[in-house]
C-alpha cells in the first residue's frame, strides 16, 4: 500500500468513522455548559452529589455519534437512555429518591409547630404566578405548570410533574431546579435582608417542645392519608416520603433505613444526575423555551422566597409570639440548604439566635407544599 493510500484511508476513517466532522458549534457551547456546571461542584461545592452527575451527563451527551440517547438497530434503548426510559420516563427514581429523603427526615421540629405548615403554603407563591406568567411567552398549559414548579426548588417533583405532563422540557427543568437549589447561599440572603429589618432579623423564638416517638411514628401514617385523600395524583411521591420516614421513626428495621438513606440514595442519585444530563442534547437545549425557563426558574424561586417571608410578616399580625420572618425563606423545599442559610442569616444578626430548628419546620412542610402543588397540577391536566 502506497503513502498516498494510506493517507486517503486515514482521512476516510477520520471523515466516515469519528466524531471530528460532525461537531457542530452548538455542541461546542453545551460543553462550555457541562465544564460550568462541573466546576460549581467541584471547586465551588455547590451540590455536588447532583451536578457531577448531572454535568457529566450534559458532557458525554454532546458528543456527536455517541450511542448513548438513542436507539439501537432491534429498537432497544441505548445507555444512558435506558437509565432515562425505565427511571424518569417510568417515574420510577423520583419515587425511590423519596423514599430515601423520608428516611432522613426528621419531622419533629414540624410536630412541634403545626404553624409552619401555613408557610410551607405561603412559600409556594412563586409557582402559581410564574405559571400565569409563563402562558404570555408562548408555554402551553401543561409547560407553564412544568416551569412553575420549580420555584419549589425540589428537583424529585420537578421531574415527575414535568415527566408527565412536557417530557420535552425535562432537562431545562430540572437542570434548572438542581440550579438554583445549588446557589440556594447566593440567592436567598439579599432577598431576606430586604424583606426584613434587621430589628426582625433578631427575633428570638420559644425553643421548640419535645416530640414523642409515638408522635412520630403516628405523623407519616396521618399526613400520608390526609395528603393524599386530598390531592390523589401525589400519591406515589408522598406514599414513598412517608413510607421513608415511617421506616425510619418505627425504629425495627434500621438495616432498610440504612439502604434507603444510603446506598439506594446514592445509586439513584447517579443514574438521575446522568440521565437529567444527557436530556440536554444541542439540538434540544439550545432553544428558546429552554433559555427563558432559566430566566424564569430564577424569578419563580424569588417569589416564592419572598411569598414565604411575607406569609410569617402576615401571621405575625396574629401571634403574640412574633416568629423570625426569616425562617419563611425556608418555606421553600431545598433540604436543608434553606434552613441553614435562614439559620446562618439569624446568626449574622444575632450570633446566639439559633434559627437551624425553627426553620426547619417550614422546609419540610415545603416539600409537602411543592408536592401538593405538583399534584394540583397533574388533576388539573392529566
């Protein structure tokens, strides 16, 4: 074989068999994409269990030629979109991924103030504004509720809503919600300090009264029911959270608590952050649906921290004892990112103010609200 054979079939491998060819601009701007949100996990730790999977995801996806999102010749899912088809597509990981933040929650601080739940309603403002606002810039019904609710910030509803009712915009969303649940210390703090005096900020509440473990092991049993008596279509994510949490407070099977709070966890977390990821094709993404439900992600979770705060400004109205307005910034459900940041916030006023407890009651009661609302949405279009 001649030279010039041999060069013609290397440039004939290079032009017919690799990817080099085929590597479009928009691929290139998606793996800028993926490098930022890999370098906010690993050099900021922001939420890294979610984003390493979930920017490594966005990486592999924008390569071109990659059997991972498709279908192979005999019509079987490839890789990653086997994970993406029996897990999120199935509304399978959303549900398993309940179940383990049931097994970890401790809902004593929310027993001990039923009133918190009012803020974990309050809190969901922003999802029902963003919704109405949303149908101006063109969403159909069932895309603006998909968008509306990630101002709950809890990434598990925003899946299973969006995955039944705009598979389309799955990766835009939930990217999104993972997002801004991740910069949670960035966003929440200037809006606290303008929703409140620094008088306010100082506000020292009761210590919380302790909670029985027959309390305990009777809420999961008792919210379960109420909650999906009231909104059916949230059954399977509330079913698995409080399952978990049953799990975890009947205290005679610590070895399936374990798992749930561990090893399951962190197995379904992987193949959610990849599958996420890999949704966010070039061709897909870069659009404008996906580019404003960034934009509008941001200004849903503002609202809804602001819609949290203002609920504890209104029942203050009521209360002889005054509640930190603070601890509304939590009513939104990033567990428990929300919490520590309205704790860290109390401490910058007061540094023996101890908020972590108190806040806590309305976090969890948002995770309850989101779902609520994500149930509302699905009786509504599905």
């Amino acid at each position: 074989m001649s030279w010039d054979q041999v060069l013609e079939l290397i440039v004939s491998i290079l032009t017919t068999q690799t990817g080099l060819p085929n590597l479009m601009f928009k691929q290139v701007i998606m793996l800028a994409v993926a490098f930022f949100f890999l370098y906010l996990a690993v050099a900021k730790n922001y939420e890294p269990l979610l984003l390493v999977p979930i920017g490594f995801g966005i990486f592999l996806v924008n390569f071109p030629l990659v059997p991972l999102m498709g279908f192979t010749e005999h019509g079987t899912p490839e890789l990653i979109r086997a994970f993406y088809k029996y897990g999120v597509e199935w509304e399978i990981i959303p549900c398993v991924i309940f179940l383990g933040l049931g097994a970890m929650t401790d809902f004593g601080p929310l027993i001990a103030n039923p009133k918190t739940l009012i803020i974990g309603a309050g809190a969901q403002l922003g999802v029902f504004v963003t919704y109405i606002g949303v149908l101006f810039f063109g969403f159909t019904l069932k895309e603006a509720a998909s968008v509306g609710i990630i101002g709950g910030a809890d990434g598990p509803t925003t899946i299973y809503l969006t995955a039944k009712l705009a598979p389309h915009l799955l990766g835009a969303n939930a990217l999104a919600a993972y997002s801004y649940m991740a910069m949670v210390p960035l966003i929440q703090p200037p809006i606290m300090r303008l929703f409140t005096t620094p008088e306010q900020r100082k506000i020292r509440m009761r210590q919380l009264r302790p909670v029985s473990t027959r309390e305990k092991i009777l809420f999961p049993l008792i919210a379960s029911a109420l909650i999906i008596l009231l909104v059916p279509a949230v059954a399977p994510l509330m079913g698995m959270f409080m399952f978990g949490n049953f799990m975890r407070e009947c205290g005679v099977v610590k070895r399936l608590t374990d798992t749930a709070q561990n090893a399951l966890m962190n197995i379904v977390t992987i193949f959610l952050g990849v599958s996420v990821g890999a949704t966010m094709e070039a061709e897909k993404f870069l659009s404008l649906k996906p580019l404003l439900i960034f934009g509008f992600g941001l200004v849903d979770f503002t609202i809804c921290t602001v819609g949290g705060i203002l609920t504890v400004h209104i029942m203050n109205l009521f209360l002889k004892e005054k509640m930190n307005p603070l601890i509304g910034s939590a009513g939104v459900s990033a567990v428990p990112m929300s919490a520590r940041v309205t704790h860290s916030e109390g401490m910058k006023a007061d540094p023996d103010n101890w908020l972590i407890m108190h806040a806590m009651g309305p976090n969890l009661a948002g995770v309850i609200g989101s779902a609520a609302a994500a149930g509302m949405f699905i009786a509504m279009f599905n």
